[in-house]
C-alpha cells in the first residue's frame, strides 16, 4: 500500500481520478494548434503528479486515452501518442519523487487493442523501472474505455464459476486498484465518459470550469475537500 506524508481523516491515502478534458479549447482560446494543448496538458500532469505526491494522494489516475479517442484526426493522434511515449519516459523524475507508473486498458494481445509497439514498450519499461517505489501510485489509462473493461471483465468471470461482483472485480484490468474517492472532471463538462465507471460508484465528483492545462494545486486541495 503506498504511504504518504499528509492522511485523509480515515487515516488512508485517498484515490483521486482525473478526466483530463479541454487541452484543445485551452489551445484555440490562445489561436495555437490543438496539438499545443496536448503538449500543455501533459506538462500540466508532470506537475500535478508532484503537488500530488505532497498531499494524501495515494493512488492518482488519469484518462490519458480513450478507447474512442482513435476516430480523432491523425495528426493529432500521432501526437498525444509521442505525449504518452514521453509521459512513460518520465522515469526519473518519478523514481525521485518514489511515484509507481502503471497502465491500464484493453491488453496489448487482443485483437481490438490499438496500443502501437513503441507505446508498448514505453510503457512495460516505466513499470519496470519504477516497481520499487513505495509512494503515490500513478495509473495511466490508456486505450482504456469502462464499457471494454467490464465486457473483458465478465467473459473471463464467465469461465471461472458464477458471475457475480465479486468475479467482475478479480477480472477488472487493474483489480488491486481501489475504488476511486474523488472523480475529476475539467473543462466545464457535466459528464464522466466512460470512465472509471465501476470503481467511481460512490465517488464523490468534482467539476470546474477550469480546462486542464490550468488545473493546478488550488483545483486539486478543493477537489480533496469533498473527501475530508
């Protein structure tokens, strides 16, 4: 369980998930191309990740991609995918800050997955070369979408025995992941995008208008506020 210097009154680390929404509009407010606000965006999440490790943040995850974000135009596709080479190539910086990366969405050997090659192995490196860390967990969603995780879900749950919650959980991407305390959602949007959506039942959510390359530490303390 990953330890952490400030405790949520339960005295446990909380679990915070972010639907990281409004690079593009960040971007056209600004007349700069949308990939700009990708690139932002992900700054923006390097310096979440170390406002994070200083509050009782235990788990942080984020919707890096969706599993309906491929129908966006290639240019743009071909550039949030080097953004999240780069993000798993963060290693050091996360070894200093003792964060440990994890993945999570439709695994690479199905045939629907559309995670390329050297995605892959960005990622399989980040998880080995941060497997030691024992603070903040950082899960990056990617390719992932709530609906494929459930169906993956229940047909492996079908060939164990009787399907109940108790099966659809063991068969979730990341079943060691606990539930998510507080779901957040930038850019003004009044909606959850198929995220998450088993394990935020009961999550408290926050919304702000804020796009998420502005999201900052202020955002985060006030999202915390609905855990305290």
């Amino acid at each position: 369980m990953p330890t952490s210097d400030t405790h949520s009154p339960t005295g446990r680390p909380v679990h915070v998930a972010c639907i990281m929404d409004g690079n593009g509009r960040w971007a056209n407010r600004r007349n700069l191309p949308r990939t700009e606000g990708h690139t932002e965006g992900e700054e923006n999440l390097a310096r979440l990740v170390r406002v994070a490790v200083t509050r009782n943040v235990g788990w942080l995850t984020v919707f890096g991609f969706s599993t309906e974000n491929w129908v966006r135009p290639r240019g743009e596709v071909r550039h949030i995918l080097g953004l999240h080479k780069k993000l798993f190539g963060r290693v050091a910086e996360l070894n200093e800050l003792n964060v440990r990366i994890q993945w999570m969405g439709r695994p690479f050997d199905l045939p629907e997955a559309r995670t390329p090659k050297y995605v892959q192995r960005a990622i399989r490196r980040a998880i080995r070369d941060t497997a030691k860390n024992t603070g903040m967990v950082l899960t990056v969603a990617f390719d992932y979408g709530s609906h494929a995780e459930m169906v993956h879900a229940a047909q492996l749950a079908a060939t164990q025995g009787p399907v109940d919650e108790a099966a659809i959980e063991r068969n979730l991407y990341l079943p060691d992941l606990p539930p998510v305390d507080v779901l957040v959602r930038t850019s003004g949007e009044l909606r959850i995008s198929n995220f998450m959506l088993w394990q935020s039942a009961g999550s408290e959510v926050y919304f702000t208008e804020r796009p998420w390359p502005e999201f900052d530490a202020a955002e985060l303390d006030a999202a915390l506020l609905l855990v305290r």
